[in-house]
C-alpha cells in the first residue's frame, strides 16, 4: 500500500511540475507574436496556399477530391509549424537564455523540462487537429472520419516524433534567428514527400516507398487514411514500424546531443 502512495505521489508531482513548466512557457508563447504566428496562421495559410496550387494535380487515380488532399495535408503543416518550429525556437531560446541551465539545477527531471516546454506547442496542435476535421466535416462536406483510431495513432506519433526532433535540431542552431535555418530541411522534405502537397500515390513507385521512410510521412498518412479510408493493413503496419524507427532515433539523438547551455 505504501508503495502504491509513493509511487501515485511521484507521478502526481512529476505532473504538476510539466504542469508548471508549461503554464511558464505558454506566458512565454502569447508574448512572442513570431511563435504566435506560426503557430496558429501558418498552417491554415499554407493549407490555403497549397490548396490552389494543387489545382493542376491530376488526383483522380488517390481515390481523394483535391480539397482532401489539401485539407488532410492540413495535418502536417500543424506538425511542421505549430509543433517542430516552434518548439526549435523555444528550445534554443531558452537554453542561450540559461533558462534550460537553471531548470536543471531544480527537481524537475530532463524529460519533465523538454515536455513542461513543448505542453503549450503540443496542446495547439491538438486543438487545430481537431478544428480542421470538425471544420472539414463541418463546414466543407468532407466525409466523416472513417477510423479514429489511426487518426489518433498518427497524431500521437507525429506530436512525440515533432518534439523530439525538435529538440534534436535545437542543439545545431547557434542563435534564436538560426533556429529558422535549421528547419528547412525538414519542412522542405515534408513537403514535397510527405504527402503534404503531392499525395504519393502520383510519385513513381519507387520514390513513393522513398517518401514512405521520411520522418513525418507515417503521422500524415495515419492521419489521412484515419479520415479518408483506404489504408491496407500492410500499409498501417509500415507506416507504425517506420513512425516508431523515427521516435526512437530521434529520442536517441536528443539524449546524444541536445544541449542545454548556450553554445560559444
């Protein structure tokens, strides 16, 4: 008995500090009108921006309407912006302000520190998820969710893969202006491979299992075939093994090189 109190109280207490580390950090986040911005406007205008240009794509044979190719393509820019570049920007500033450093010499763990400082970023993601499938239903007559259960597979993924690689990425960016630079490759990447904008059924064959290994592919494709159907048991079971491959590298870098003072 005595142990199961401990170990509730433990628990409590490791939450209430991720807690209190978030509830800072969202203060933090309503001043930035920079973090504001990405965080909330991006998405929806890349998904607008991405949505005419898709207007020459030839999506008949993805068994998707062009607006859900660009809706659920929604998803990934949530994960990109709102997630991943925010949270380098928020990492790195923290650590050249000895934010990070500080933290470290209380009871909060490692891992409390880096979660209590993605909570804000992870909590407004979720909500835009939620906003776009209730607004696409909704307001836009797209179908209704087909499978929830990998739509809230990938999301899960896709949030936990965006910290940790955010944070991974953080340890090569020398400034808060050099966090923007260190995320291109990514969202480039994402973008042109992930089903972001071009759905992989139009690639090739061969780059479309290319595409399939990029890090935010399987969040975005759970995700999509979550709402939209069609994803084949062989599929999901890739799509799961390659987002878990990416968490656990990403994790590994993170305990490898994610530094927590400022950098000479």
């Amino acid at each position: 008995m005595a142990t199961s109190t401990t170990g509730s109280t433990a628990a409590s207490t490791a939450g209430s500090r991720v807690l209190a580390l978030g509830k800072a950090e969202l203060l933090l986040l309503r001043r930035s009108k920079t973090a504001l911005y990405m965080g909330l406007l991006m998405p929806a205008l890349m998904v607008f921006a991405m949505h005419r240009a898709t207007g020459e794509l030839d999506v008949e044979k993805t068994g998707m309407s062009l607006l859900e190719v660009s809706i659920t393509g929604g998803f990934g820019y949530i994960l990109i912006f709102a997630v991943y570049q925010n949270l380098v920007t928020a990492y790195v500033a923290r650590r050249e302000e000895l934010v990070l450093k500080r933290l470290r010499t209380g009871e909060a763990s490692d891992t409390e520190i880096l979660a209590g400082t993605a909570l804000p970023a992870v909590t407004v993601a979720v909500a835009q998820c939620l906003l776009l499938v209730v607004g696409g239903m909704a307001l836009l007559r797209l179908r209704a969710v087909e499978r929830p259960e990998l739509l809230v597979a990938g999301l899960l993924l896709g949030l936990v893969l965006c910290v940790a690689l955010a944070a991974a990425t953080s340890a090569w960016a020398k400034s808060v202006e050099g966090a923007q630079f260190v995320t291109t490759p990514l969202f480039l990447l994402s973008l042109l491979g992930s089903g972001l904008f071009i759905p992989l059924e139009i690639f090739p064959d061969p780059v479309a299992q290319a595409c399939r290994l990029l890090p935010l592919t399987p969040a975005v494709q759970l995700m999509r075939g979550g709402w939209l159907g069609g994803a084949s048991a062989g599929d999901v079971v890739q799509y799961l093994v390659t987002a878990l491959v990416w968490v656990a590298l990403a994790v590994f870098a993170v305990r490898r090189w994610f530094r927590w003072e400022p950098r000479r």
